[in-house]
C-alpha cells in the first residue's frame, strides 16, 4: 500500500494511468479495497475486474457505487476452486459481454481487454447501435499478441492501447495468456513474422 502510494502521488500531475490488476484469486478482497481507498484520492487510479468469478458482478456493483475511476474488463485466467469461476466457454463469452455492457449503460469508462476476435466481432456492433462515445472506452491488447488486429481496430477509428508487462512476474504473465488461448502464440508469431 505505501509503495503504490508512492507511485500515485508521483504520477499525479502527468498523463500516466494507474491500472490496479484484478489477479490473483486469493487477494481479491484486498485488492478491491485497496482499489476504492486509492481511486477517491488520486483519480487517475483505476481497477481490473475478472468476468470470470462469480463475485465480479457484485464487485462491478460495488465499483459503479463508491468510485470513480476506470475499469479493465478482463475474462480472467488463474485457477482456483472450480466454484470460484466460470471456465472458459459461451457462458464467459456472454458474462463478459453484460459486464462491458453493464459499464456502458452506466457510462462509466471500459478498457475492452481481449485478444478474442469473436469478442470483438459481437461488441463492436453493440458500439455501433448504441453509439457509445468513444471517449468511454478502448480496445486493449497485450504487446505482442494480436497486434494486427488492434492496428485494424485503429484503422477503423476505435480507440486502442497496447500494454506492456514489465516486473518480476512478466514471463508468467506472459505464460498465463497463451494458456488461456493457445491461439495467441500462433497470432504471436504471425505479428512477429509480419
């Protein structure tokens, strides 16, 4: 807490977002707190929700009730008891897309973090009927998987955001996102190559 306390107030004045990362399936409570004690101090604080836990919609809740800032929806990758979450598969699929929906309806500002092209294929038609300003979201991938199809979705006008990850946890990071899709290895190479 006293380390990102630091980092907030050194990123106060600048144009840098602090993104509170939703893993880890044995601190969320810590880490949702943390999130809402931080984002009424330092606005540019913001948080990332699993659409894969059961108790995301009620934190989702929580987050639209007592804060402010942004949100990241992830589907979420770690394992843990089974009854925690949802595995991979259209019932995610369809969770995730409520969720950004959800953030949507409330006009609330929505970090879109998929690499899945199916994903989205459904929600891009959604920012289309209901004209969401794209001021209340971005599309976001991690450099170096799907890197094509985020420069596509810019070409086209959305707005995009290519993160990095950097730290002691970077390779398992990293190994975590292609075991969730093995595709994105593939697509990996295919960038790469490209």
């Amino acid at each position: 807490m006293d380390n990102f306390r630091t980092l907030a107030k050194a990123s106060e004045n600048s144009t840098i977002e602090l993104f509170i990362s939703g893993e880890g399936l044995d601190c969320t409570d810590e880490i949702l707190d943390a999130y809402l004690q931080f984002s009424h101090e330092f606005p540019h604080v913001h948080i990332t929700l699993q659409a894969y836990l059961h108790r995301t919609k009620n934190d989702l809740e929580k987050v639209l009730k007592e804060s402010y800032g942004k949100v990241r929806m992830v589907k979420g990758a770690f394992d843990g008891p089974k009854e925690l979450y949802l595995p991979r598969g259209p019932e995610l699929n369809d969770r995730y897309i409520e969720m950004v929906n959800t953030l949507f309806e409330a006009k609330r500002y929505c970090s879109i973090a998929t690499h899945d092209a199916k994903m989205i294929e459904r929600i891009v038609p959604i920012l289309k009927q209901r004209h969401i300003d794209p001021s209340l979201y971005e599309f976001e991938m991690l450099y170096g998987i799907g890197e094509n199809l985020l420069q596509e979705l810019k070409n086209q006008g959305y707005p995009c955001r290519r993160y990095v990850v950097y730290g002691k946890e970077w390779y398992l990071y990293l190994c975590n996102r292609i075991a969730e899709n093995p595709d994105n290895l593939f697509r990996a190479l295919v960038d790469i190559i490209s």
